[in-house]
C-alpha cells in the first residue's frame, strides 16, 4: 500500500527536511510518529527538500506499508498528528497508486517569498516574513522578474551541491502582489535548485535597489558573468506553496 501524505510545518526549529546527522529535521519527526503506529521502521520520501528554516503549506510526502495493513486514512491522520510535534501537522493521508512517488512524479512546484515593509513584524509574523525597513517599488520586481521566466540555465543561482547533473531549469509564473505593506512573490516551475529561490528573490531585490542592472542579470542567466553581488534571502520568509502532479 503507497500512501501519500500532505503536510504543513513551520521550519524554524529544524534543520530542514531531509534527515541529517546533526539536526533535527521534518522528515525524523515524522518517520518517529510512524515507528510508533506501525511498529516497524519506515522510510518517508518528499517531494523535494526544504532548507533550514523554510516552512511549507503543502509538502508532499509518500510511503508504502503491506498491503495486509487495514487503514483508515483519516484515523491514521489523528493519530500522527497526535504524535507529532506542534509545528508540523498532517493535513490529510490517501492511498495512493503503487507507482506515485512524491518527488519523480512531481509536474510542477510552486514557491511563495514573503516579505514586510516599514513596519517591524509582530510576535505572531516574527520568523514568518523578511522584514525591509523601507518601501519596495513592485513595478521594479515585476520587471526583472520576467527575465526569469521560460527554460534557462541557472547555474549563478544555485548553492553549491544542486542535485542533478544539469542546472537548467523551467520557471513557468512568477506573480508579485502587495496587500498594505506585505509583498507576495510566487514562483512556479517545473523544479528548483538548492537554494534557487532564495537567491532569485535576491536579485529582484538587488536590482530595485539599484544594485545590479537588468544586464548583470541577463549575463548571469547566459552564463556569461557571475552577478557581482548575489544575494541570498533570509529562509525564514519562504514557503514551499503547493506541489502539482
């Protein structure tokens, strides 16, 4: 039996993810909760990982259990959740065909950025947004932003140690919305590099500052200069959003 679960998690706490040695990740926290109901060892697999500190609306994750197991989904939803810690939370389970694996049969992701303006973040948005202390003009960012869309290779925007053997990349939407002073920055597209939309975040705001010009980024995405300054964003404004097959 292949069961597909969709999961929601706050990634402050946690080192990501993927299992680690040093850390602890969403994929443990999980695979515990399972150990306990099912009393075996079982291995999660995710639709892709998440860095330290990034959080996720609907993660997709998939395992498989013998089919002499007789599961109620909504029964064995309770009772991870039940299990779990506070910050990660199962939103549903459902049996799913032998053949679905969480991450190969994956057609496209989507990624939302948020950040706050002017105004310092609250208690309940503290770790939830990057916080800029200045107005943004959006007009800039959905500029630039365009540049990204379409089949390129992005190598320069990419942390050493991608997955994969080619850095070239599909990026179907990007969207850009301001409501007050929050600005919403969703990228959708067929796959991502290790840490991608992070630094692609980055040069949209680099280039609204004035830091880096339109050709910079051009050059970059040919593959024909480094940007001079390439910035990262801090992880705790990005959210995995939603993940389509």
């Amino acid at each position: 039996m292949n069961i597909k679960l969709l999961i929601e998690y706050l990634g402050t706490n946690y080192g990501g993810w993927q299992k680690q040695k040093n850390s602890i990740t969403i994929q443990e926290k999980i695979e515990e909760c399972l150990l306990k109901i099912f009393r075996e060892k079982i291995s999660i697999v995710g639709s892709g990982r998440t860095d330290s500190g990034v959080h996720a609306l609907e993660q997709v994750a998939n395992f498989h259990v013998s089919d002499l197991n007789k599961i109620n989904m909504i029964e064995l939803k309770n009772k991870i959740n039940q299990n779990l810690v506070a910050d990660i939370r199962i939103k549903s389970c459902t049996e799913v065909n032998k053949d679905f694996h969480s991450q190969h049969s994956c057609k496209q992701k989507t990624y939302l950025y948020r950040i706050k303006t002017l105004e310092p973040c609250n208690v309940f948005e503290e770790g939830r947004f990057w916080y800029i202390n200045r107005e943004i003009d959006i007009k800039s960012i959905k500029l630039i932003s365009k540049n990204f869309i379409g089949k390129k290779d992005f190598k320069n925007f990419c942390k050493v140690g991608y997955a994969g053997n080619s850095t070239i990349r599909t990026i179907k939407k990007i969207s850009v919305v301001r409501k007050k002073n929050f600005i919403d920055i969703k990228i959708t597209g067929e796959g991502f590099l290790r840490g991608m939309v992070r630094l692609m975040v980055g040069s949209f705001i680099n280039y609204e500052k004035g830091m880096i010009k339109k050709a910079d980024i051009n050059n970059a995405l040919k593959n024909r200069n480094k940007l001079k300054i390439n910035l990262s964003v801090p992880a705790c404004g990005l959210y995995l959003y939603n993940v389509e097959y």
